[in-house]
C-alpha cells in the first residue's frame, strides 16, 4: 500500500523520507473525520502530499504512505498538515490540524536510522486535535561524518561562570 507522491524524486544530500503512518482521535468540530482526509508534508521549498483515505475510519486514518521532502541544509524543522478534501476536491480542501517538527528530533543516528515518531496535532486555535504517527529516515549525506562514528557523546548543561553559584554549591 506504500507509494510514493512523487515520481520522479533525485536523492541528494539532504533528502527525507517521511512515512505517513495514521492518525488518531482527528475531528472536525464536533465530528470524527471520515473519508477524505490526507496529510502534507513541508519543509521550506519542497512539499508532498498523501492520497486521501476512502474509507470512513472513524477518527483513525491510515495511510502508509512514503513522501520524499528536501530538508533544509542547517536544521529548522517540517510542517505536517491533515486537511479533509470536500467532495473530492483537493484545491476545496478544509484545514483539520497540524504540527511543526523541529528537525533535531531526528537529526541524530546513522544515515537510514528510522525514527518513529507520533506528534500532538493542534487546530487553527491552538486547541488539541489527535495524533499524528509517522517514521522519518534520512536517505542523504549532509552531516554523514557527524553521524557514522561508533561512539556517541552526551553534553551537559552547566551554570555560566559567576552565576547562580550559590543555588549549585551548598555550604
């Protein structure tokens, strides 16, 4: 069931691959969302969508789908979009939720490393709308040599030098 939104895709370094996997409790107003609903993908420039769902899933939609967005070069993040079509008509489309992805919480582990993710969606006013569950690999190079040694460090948040002294240290 997996396929991809666009065809004719070159990998580069900077290459995403983001599998839209389901979504859970999405409603609209009142309602749960039926058939129609599908997820875009966006980071800058580039921007995939999913096939709508056909099935009338009750609030829980499933796609499967694989997209393939460029991420930016120096971080930022991705914004994912669930919106239902009206009558099947993807330029008369209503907004359901979204949610913007930092890309740090996937920019660590080796080149192809899966991340499984599930974010909370909110509506236009900021109020809670389901959940959004999703796989994200990098498929290019940018940063290969930070990411392919065999040891991985963890730093530690420390107090600036003169400040704060006292709440660190007792007497």
């Amino acid at each position: 069931m997996a396929s991809c939104a666009t065809t004719a895709f070159s990998y580069d370094s900077n290459t995403l691959e983001v599998t839209i996997i389901s979504a859970e409790d999405l409603r609209q107003g009142r309602h749960h969302v039926g058939r129609g609903a599908f997820v875009t993908v966006q980071s800058g420039q580039s921007v995939a969508s999913t096939a709508s769902g056909i099935d009338d899933t009750h609030g829980y939609p499933l796609w499967n789908e694989r997209l393939h967005i460029n991420a930016p070069p120096h971080g930022g993040w991705i914004q994912v979009d669930v919106a239902k079509r009206r009558h099947g008509d993807a330029t008369n489309s209503v907004h359901i939720a979204s949610v913007k992805i930092p890309m740090s919480d996937f920019a660590y582990g080796p080149i192809g490393y899966k991340h499984f993710l599930s974010y909370r969606l909110r509506d236009q006013e900021g109020r809670s709308n389901g959940i959004v569950n999703l796989c994200v690999r990098r498929l290019g190079g940018n940063g290969e040599a930070q990411f392919n040694g065999e040891k991985y460090t963890m730093g530690y948040p420390v107090a600036p030098v003169g400040v704060g002294y006292s709440a660190y240290h007792k007497y």
